[in-house]
C-alpha cells in the first residue's frame, strides 16, 4: 500500500505480462486495511483511519484504476477501519462504486489464526448470489494475521518463486496482492471449484 505512492517507477515487465494475462481468468485481490488511528480511546472495531491511511488508500485505488484491476465484488470486514479504506478507494476511483459491496461480520476478529477458509466460505457464497452474472474479480479486504497467513497458504509458491525472495509473504497496512487462477486447471473452472485453489494462485502483481 505505502508502495503506491512511487507507482510511477513500478517495472514495465509487469504492466506488458499483465496485458498478456488480462482476460477471463479469475482474481481474488487479498488487501489489508489501511493505517488506523490509536489517538482516541476507542474499541479496536471503531479505530478509524489516520491521515497517511487515507491517502494510503486512495493511492491504491488509483493504481488498481490504473492497470484495470479494479473488483466487480468487495467482501470486508466490517469494522470501521476497513470501511473507511473502501470508502477512501471509492473517492479516488468512483467507478469502484460500481462494485457489489458486503461488510462482513465474519471478516473481523481473525487476529491469530488463518483466514483462509472464511474468505473461501464467502467469497463462493456471495459469488453464487449474483449468478447468472459472472464475477471475474473479488477483492477481500480485512486484518492481519488472518490476510497474511491466508496469502501464503493460497499462493503457489513455484509460479510465484520470485515474490518469495524475502521469506514468507508480509502485507503491511493497504497492501493489496493480485493473485490470478492458475491456467489449464481442470480442477478449478470457476468460484465453485475455489475450495480446491489451496496453494494454486499465482501472483500477478502486488501494490
């Protein structure tokens, strides 16, 4: 997230593979909160965004804007935080308010343990919900370390080697990570068969 700031230098590589990829395959953008304030004596499910979080999150949409990755459906948390970085997208990027929205209860509070099974619970759920229309993009938007843990138990670390330099993947605060199906996976046709992407996603690109 604090990355989108110098999008301007982001490599070119990766703008012309994702040209190439760009297409009907699927993704599930992972994306943590941007920074909060802890200047007022509130619940943690109240803290609201700082002033460098918002920004954060403007940024990011801008970028997301940029390189045509915007979701057609958001799942987040419903804590405050989490709003106000999806609403603070949605200033930068009023197409985003296009997007299908859900707040979601299930998405807070997965602190200490993965979440990569809530996120696969409803991502399938409120995919299903809008059929016959096909959503090709969701973005899920919530905490650490339920997002960090997911995102390395979902990547497939072969197609994602070079992302895995540093150690285990980290998301500080409005990271987003853009993980796309894998190609040519019998096994993974459409958000139906999701339960089955367990260390299958590929990155296409991180923010």
């Amino acid at each position: 997230g604090e990355r989108a700031r110098e999008s301007a230098g982001m490599e070119k590589s990766l703008e012309a593979q994702q040209q190439v990829l760009r297409g009907s395959r699927r993704r599930l953008l992972l994306m943590r909160h941007a920074k909060s304030s802890w200047n007022q004596p509130l619940s943690d499910a109240r803290r609201p965004l700082n002033d460098r979080g918002k920004a954060s999150a403007q940024a990011v949409s801008r970028e997301l804007a940029r390189r045509n990755l915007l979701p057609e459906l958001v799942l987040s948390s419903d804590a405050r935080r989490t709003k106000e970085t999806y609403e603070h997208m949605c200033k930068a990027s009023p197409e985003l308010e296009r997007a299908h929205v859900h707040y979601l209860p299930e998405f807070y509070g997965i602190f200490n343990t993965s979440a990569t099974s809530v996120i696969m619970d409803l991502v399938w759920e409120k995919t299903n919900a809008l059929r016959p229309k096909e959503v090709e993009s969701v973005l899920c938007l919530g905490h650490n370390d339920g997002w960090e843990l997911a995102l390395n138990e979902l990547v497939d670390r072969k197609t994602s080697l070079p992302f895995f330099e540093g150690g285990e993947l980290a998301m500080k605060t409005a990271d987003v990570y853009v993980l796309e199906q894998p190609e040519n996976d019998d096994d993974f046709k459409s958000w139906d068969d999701i339960f089955t992407s367990h260390g299958k996603w590929s990155i296409e690109t991180y923010i």
